[in-house]
C-alpha cells in the first residue's frame, strides 16, 4: 500500500530532496494556474483554530469552497486536527508550521485545512481509527493527507521538526514533518490514481470498522400493551418522534444480568494493585470505568447477586484505591486546587500531560463526590472531602467559569515559568527546583518536611528515562509519597503540626505562583456537550454539600443554572429546534452532535433536581424529542443486515457536512458514551413524563449494540447499567412540598443520599408542589399523588407510592 511505502521511501527522499520549485510545477501540470491560498481561519470561532491566522500557511477552514479547490487544481487536502491545550499540537505550530519551506510546499502542493477536534470530533475519531489501524498508535495533533473526496491517503500524529534527530541512529530516526511533505508531494505526483483507488478501499474498511451499533441481532418484540405497528406519530412540538405503541419493546433475551459479571472480570483483571488504575503506560483516570465499579455494589440486590458479594465489595475497593493514587500523584494541582491533568506518561502517575481538560475535571467531581459519600458518612474532613471541595470551586471560579455563563473547555499544558520568559514550556505552571521550593518556603525546618511530603528532590523528581528530551532537569512535579502521620513519627513531631507545615507550606507556594507565574491559557471556547457534563457534576455536589456547606452549594446551583441559561439563549434555536455545538464571541455554524444533546439532557434533569424549577425538564424534553427527530435510527423491522437500521443513536446528523461516515458511539472512552448517557435519560424522562416511546427507545437503543456488547462488555458499562435498568426497572422518589418549597430534614437527607451516581436510569427524582405542576399534569400517578398526600417524601414501590422511612436514607 502506498501508505505503508511512505515511510520507507521518505529517508531517501530526504537524501534526495525534490526542489521546491520543480514540485509546485509538476503538481499543476495540466492545471490552470490559480491564484495564491490566502488564510482564511480568522473567520473560526475556534481559539485554536483562530491562532493560526497570521502563520506562513495558508490555512484554509474545512468547507465546500476549500474542497472544491483541492478538486479543481487536483491537490491533496493537509488536514491537520488538534487542540489549544494540547503540548504537541502547539509544539508542531511552533516548530513545523513556522519553518519557511514547510510553509511554501504546504501552501503550493497541497489545501492546508485545519480544525479543532473538540469542534468536530467526529472527525477526529473517524481518521484517528485510521491512523491507529495503519500505525498501531494514536494521538494529538493528527496530522492526515486525504483525497480531494476527503478519503485518507496517509496520516500520523506529531512529526518531529525538519531537521530534528530525536536522539536516535539514522536508520531509527523518525521522519520529520518536511520529509513527509517532499514524500507526499511525489507519490501524488506519480501514483495518484492508485492513491486515489487505495485509499477508497480504506474507506471501504473503515465502513466495516464502524458498525458498532448496526450489527444487533434482536427483532423488537412488542407485548400484548403494544402496537403491531411501526406507526409514526407527532410530538407537542412538530417533531416526527417513534409513536408510544413501542413502549413495549423488549431489551433482546441474549442481554442479561451476566454481562455485569463478565465485565467485573475483565476491569479486575487488567486492575493495578500497586499504583491503581488499569493497564500500563501511558495511564489514563477512565471516569466511566470507574463510575461503573463505584455503581455495582448499589444497583438493585439481584444485580449484586450475579455478581457476588465479594465481587462487589472488590470493586469499590479498586476504585477507591485509584482515586487515592490520583488524589496523591502529580495529576493533581496540590498547590492552587485547579484541577488535575488529563493524564500521566507512567503507570505510577507522577509524570502528567499537564493539559487540564474541564469535562474530565467535571467527571473526576463526580467521582470524587461518591467517594467520599461511600468511603464515610459525608461529613466535612472526611477522606476525600477535600478533592470535592477543591473541584467544586476549579469549576466554579475564574477562569473556567466565565462571567456570562458557561464554561470554558480546557487549559493548556504549556505556560511560560515567570513573566516576561519568551518561550513557554510544558508544564511550566507546576514545577519546582529544590532551590526555588525551599526559598519561597522559607523556613529550612519547614521547607523539608513540605519537600519530604511531596517528594521534592535536590535534582529534581522526574526520573531520566520518562524525560528523554530533559524536559524536566531538576525540576519536581509536586505528589504526596508520605502520609502525614508518617511524616510525623519519623520528625517525632504532632500530627496536627506536620499539617500546619504542609498548609502553610501550600499557600506560600500559591502566593508565589500567583505572582510569578502566568497562569496555563484556556481555551474560552463553550462545547454545550462538555457543558452539560459540568452542569450534572455541579448539580450533584450542590445536593450533596447542601448540609455541610451550604455556600459552596449554592455556588455550584448558581454556575450551573447560569451555564443551562447562557445555552437556552444563545444556543437553542427554538425556532428550528436546533441546537449548535460552539460558542466563542459569538455562536459557531457547526451544529449540535448527538453527544451534545445528550450530555446537556442529563445536566439539565440534574438542574430540575436540585432546584425543583421545571422549566429545565421541560427544556430537557424539548431536547430529547429533536435529538431523537435528527440521530435516531428507527428499527428496520427485522433487521437481517449490517446496513439495516437497528436503533440508538448516530453520532452526526443525516448529511452531516464532510464526513464520509457516520457512526454510532456505544463504546465508553474517557467520556461517557453518547447512547449509554442518552438511554439513561430516556429512561428517566420516559418515567417523569409519563412517556413510554421514551423507553421504548431506551430499550431499542440497548438492542443496537447487542453483538458487541455480548461480546466485550467490560467496554460498554454505561449500557450495562441500561440492562440493569430494562430488566429489574427503576425506582422513583416522589417529594412533595408544601406551597412555600420547605422540606423535611428526612426528605433533605434522602437528596443528599441519591445525589451518589446512579446512572442508567437506575433512579428517578420527582419534586412537586401542586397538581398544577407540568410533571404532575403529565403524569396521573404524580397528579393523584399530590392531590391526596400531604407534603413529604414517597417511594414507588410495586406500583404505590408509601411514605419513606428512616431506612431508606440510612
């Protein structure tokens, strides 16, 4: 294959460069003339796509005109994907895209596109199935040279400078960015048409590679209570939604219980005992897996009873044993609390990436709050507090929280070490040499105990062999590698003493930092999709810190509620019902994905939870019904091949603009997969508003991914929980207020209690006032209920509600 050439013929190529001037005449042979590529990126509303407006290349935006261009003068489209708080991203802008002659054959062989993968993600992960599947790796920038059809004639991440040796022999020496552009310009030159017919038969593959979500083998089975019919109805708003007479649909007999025990198993298995986590270096926080540890001790007893006890039990324990090695490593800011870093270049978590990702922080909030709700009673100072708190305000302070509304997508790895430096460094932000560390401590006594605790070394703590380029030289990145009591017994002083030293210690060291440091940038973008993920963290916290620190609580409601506003306004299309995915001065032409609208539903109903305002879950209603109207992939009936539709939801819109796939996200990665989040509010929403198409959907959705899941459950927990929920139910709680909002202190501590995650519909809240409510005229059940009962709080169970008791928030 021709991509599979490139890399062996490049080194010649580099002993035998093509000139420049020679390159751009052959590659416009038989071509009109056209005129110079003028940079067109400053029209983007994306940060980082915006800061390369003023390069040497050409950057054009990824649209019909820059395609069209590549069509007509016959080129090949550079399409470089990357992010504003990634290192290497910015380290190829800095490095490649500056270099003179980069620029010049950038500019005169090839369309250079550039995008923001947090903008078009799809993208990103349809060619970054490419580029792992033909290089064995992936990450940040992705760097790809497709067909003027878009299709990948060969692609890779970083690439070194032009020039660069990394270090290594001439024959391990990895190709440097200008030797593949002298390689591409040549293939394509002499071999278009095989790149041209080989690259097609990859887009063939990646079709195959894709069908996650269209090879489920269950026939929709509808009951006695459903339609025969696949009849289709209108919503309340317009919207032509899959009619109620589904609501019968079965969850497919092949899905079970089992999968939950087959899933344990596997995640157990790749566990780490010694620094948490699972798997080796590189080693990432995996949110959803550990959400999904956290949730099975506390899913319905016949869940627990596949799985056994003990199973369980072991369960939390490898998550709260992860969460204490990232509490302790140096992922975590341990001097200013902002946040940890996206993940770690060791298996011992003490070399981070230093980018700081919001939706994962957003995320980790979740996790650390049923942390410290499982591993105590939820009171302040106990183990894991302090993770919680430290969250809570990163993400409801400056500069994550941005005054309007909303929240900001990222900060970067890369910062300048004091002010007025000329060059930024990776990491900058978080490092100490010994000397400088003991220096702003102060102290000798002081300063070793702090160092003694953090593990800050007089050459520094970031061992040779996890800094190849010196990145790092004498520098230490701050993690916990002794208890304090430890440190106490060994300098036979208090333990309440050894605290005031490190306390002290942390804030001399902030204060310093504040004042000599610029702060990482970020990336003031607002992803509505990421949004919703800090808004149901945020909602969570609120309920949980309600009776221990009431502000902090009320500052987690208000940036959430404000977060839920800024996006109505200024990102809902009311009148097309549709909602748009970008926000930065202004709103961006790309559409919402289905992630979006998922992740913003289920923030949304965790807004109506915790503030009992409705207009949230009728907005989150309003949401469900376009994302199921524009991804939703109505049941063939009986379905019989790949290309069959089969349920749940499409990551893109029908058409979307330049994609040459659509896929289905069914798999959890370091986000929550679109369809297990969407399945669980569907779920929830199906029983608030008395909707059953709703579930019905919900259970259609878990059907599509019935052969993978069978298959490799340990990859798709978040539709497990789906199962759990399709076949033990869910259970509602009903509080009813009095006319003035007031609640019971039993009724505060069942909130306080549900607010540990348990997603997959697994639980549903409902706070009502009158049968004037929207919930309650939806719902007979809700109606009756508030129109006999007296305010307090009630449990569904066994299809009556009864008054809760003190066991139910034990």
């Amino acid at each position: 294959m021709v991509a599979s050439e490139l890399s062996q013929a490049a080194r010649a190529e580099k002993a035998d460069p093509q000139p420049l001037q020679l390159a751009a005449q052959q590659i416009n042979d038989g071509h009109e003339p056209a005129p110079p590529l003028v940079n067109r990126v400053g029209q983007s509303k994306s940060p980082y796509v915006r800061s390369h407006a003023d390069g040497r290349v050409a950057w054009q935006l990824l649209n019909d005109e820059s395609i069209e261009r590549a069509r007509k003068e016959n080129k090949l489209i550079f399409l470089h994907i990357g992010f504003k708080a990634c290192h290497y991203s910015r380290l190829t802008s800095t490095e490649s895209f500056t270099h003179r002659e980069c620029a010049s054959i950038l500019n005169e062989s090839f369309i250079p596109v550039i995008i923001d993968r947090e903008e078009r993600p799809e993208l990103d992960t349809i060619y970054m199935n490419y580029v792992q599947a033909v290089s064995g790796s992936g990450g940040w920038p992705l760097n790809l040279f497709l067909t003027p059809d878009l299709e990948p004639v060969f692609g890779g991440t970083y690439y070194p400078a032009p020039g660069s040796n990394n270090g290594g022999s001439d024959d391990e020496e990895r190709l440097d960015f200008l030797a593949i552009l002298r390689k591409l310009q040549k293939v394509w030159k002499e071999q278009e048409p095989r790149c041209r017919q080989e690259a097609k038969e990859v887009v063939v593959k990646l079709h195959d590679f894709a069908a996650e979500g269209t090879l489920g083998t269950a026939t929709v089975q509808p009951g006695v209570a459903g339609s025969q019919t696949a009849a289709i109805g209108r919503s309340e708003t317009g919207l032509e939604l899959p009619e109620s007479g589904r609501a019968a649909a079965a969850v497919s007999s092949e899905l079970d219980l089992d999968q939950l025990e087959e899933a344990y198993t596997h995640i157990a298995g790749t566990f780490d005992p010694v620094y948490g986590g699972f798997g080796l270096a590189p080693k990432f926080p995996t949110p959803p897996k550990l959400s999904f540890l956290l949730r099975l001790p506390r899913y319905l007893s016949p869940a627990q009873d596949v799985v056994g006890e003990t199973e369980c039990a072991h369960a939390t324990e490898m998550a709260l044993f992860t969460l204490r090695k990232m509490r302790d490593s140096s992922l975590r800011d341990h001097v200013g609390g902002s946040g940890f870093a996206r993940y770690s270049v060791t298996a011992d978590w003490s070399v981070p990436r230093f980018e700081k990702l919001v939706a994962q922080n957003a995320l980790l909030l979740g996790l650390y709050l049923d942390a410290w709700l499982i591993a105590g009673s939820g009171e302040k100072d106990e183990e894991f507090y302090d993770v919680v708190v430290e969250l809570v305000d990163y993400l409801t302070s400056s500069p994550i929280n941005l005054a309007e509304g909303g929240f900001v997508s990222s900060e970067a790895a890369d910062s300048y070490y004091r002010r007025g430096d000329r060059h930024m460094r990776e990491g900058a932000y978080n490092l100490w040499t010994r000397r400088e560390f003991d220096t702003v401590i102060g102290d000798d006594h002081e300063a070793a105990l702090a160092a003694s605790y953090w593990n800050v070394l007089e050459h520094g703590n970031v061992e040779p062999d996890q800094d190849p380029n010196d990145e790092f030289m004498n520098e230490n990145i701050l993690r916990v590698v002794k208890d304090i009591p430890e440190i106490g017994r060994q300098a036979g002083i208090t333990t309440d003493e050894v605290k005031r030293v490190v306390t002290s210690a942390k804030q001399k060291l902030k204060a310093h930092r504040e004042k000599e440091r610029p702060r990482p940038e970020a990336d003031t973008k607002i992803v509505v999709g990421r949004n919703g993920l800090v808004i149901s963290s945020l909602t969570r916290a609120a309920l949980a810190l309600s009776t221990v620190d009431a502000s902090k609580s009320q500052a987690a409601i208000e940036a959430a509620s404000k977060a839920a506003a800024f996006i109505r306004s200024n990102l809902w299309d009311q009148s097309n019902k549709t909602l748009y995915r970008i926000y930065h001065e202004g709103v961006g032409e790309t559409k919402a994905l289905a992630e979006d609208y998922a992740y913003l539903i289920e923030g949304l109903i965790g807004l109506y939870e915790v503030t009992a305002d409705e207009k949230w879950i009728e907005f989150a209603d309003e949401l469900q019904q376009a994302q199921i109207h524009i991804f939703y992939d109505s049941p063939t009936p009986e379905s019989t091949t790949s290309r069959s539709s089969c349920g749940a939801f499409y990551t893109t819109p029908e058409n979307a603009p330049h994609t040459i796939l659509r896929l289905k996200d069914g798999m959890d990665t370091a986000l929550p997969s679109t369809n297990a989040v969407s399945v669980s509010n569907l779920f929830r929403l199906g029983t608030m508003l008395n909707n059953d198409s709703y579930a019905a959907t919900a259970r259609e959705s878990i059907n599509a991914f019935e052969a993978e899941i069978l298959q490799y459950p340990w990859l798709f927990p978040g539709l497990l929980s789906g199962v759990v929920t399709a076949r033990l139910g869910g259970v509602t709680w009903v509080v009813v207020r009095g006319p003035d909002g007031a609640q019971d202190e039993l009724t505060t501590k069942l909130l306080r209690k549900l607010s540990v995650e348990a997603s997959g519909g697994l639980r549903n809240v409902v706070l009502l006032k009158s049968e004037e409510d929207v919930l309650a005229q939806r719902n007979p059940a809700l109606k009756a209920l508030v129109q006999t009962q007296r305010p307090g709080s009630y449990l569904l169970e066994n299809g009556v509600f009864r008054p809760i008791t003190p066991a139910d928030v034990a």
